[in-house]
C-alpha cells in the first residue's frame, strides 16, 4: 500500500501542472465513457464526445508537461477523432 501511496505522491510532486491537468482528463473521459456504457443501446455522443473532447484537450496538456511523447501523440490522435465527431455532431 506504501507503493501506491508513493506513486501517487511521486507522480504530484513532479509536476503538479501536469498532475491536475492529467486529473481533470481522467475524471472527463470516465464520465464520457460512463454516459457511452448505460447509453449504449441508444448512445448519447452529444452528451459523451464533449467529455472525451475536454479529456483529451486536458491529457494533451498534462502529457506536454510530464514530457511523455507516446501518451502525448496517442493522446494526440483521440483528440483529432473527438474533434471531428464534435464537428460531424454539431456542425
């Protein structure tokens, strides 16, 4: 338990931009993915794809900060795909 207590703390105070922004990510897509889940036989991207949109916006940004290039260009890459969904949704 000691483990993961560290980790936690690790992982604040090396970069506590990053740290709330890699936050604010994990909590939007859950919540997306939630609506996805117990919408799926009727699915609500109006609702869902604004979620993941501001999560990928928020792990762009918390990826920047860490330096991790992979989480960053995956990241990346949802981004776009959530960008366009919003558009195709909303435009």
């Amino acid at each position: 338990m000691n483990a993961v207590k560290q980790f936690w703390i690790d992982s604040y105070k090396t970069s506590k931009v990053a740290f709330y922004f890699e936050m604010v990510s994990a909590i939007s897509v859950m919540i997306g993915s939630a609506v996805l889940t117990y919408t799926i036989l009727d699915p609500r991207a109006d609702i869902f794809v604004p979620f993941y949109w501001v999560g990928t916006v928020t792990g762009i940004v918390g990826a920047y900060y860490r330096k991790s290039s992979w989480t960053l260009i995956l990241t990346s890459w949802f981004f776009g795909m959530n960008t366009i969904a919003l558009w195709r949704l909303f435009i």
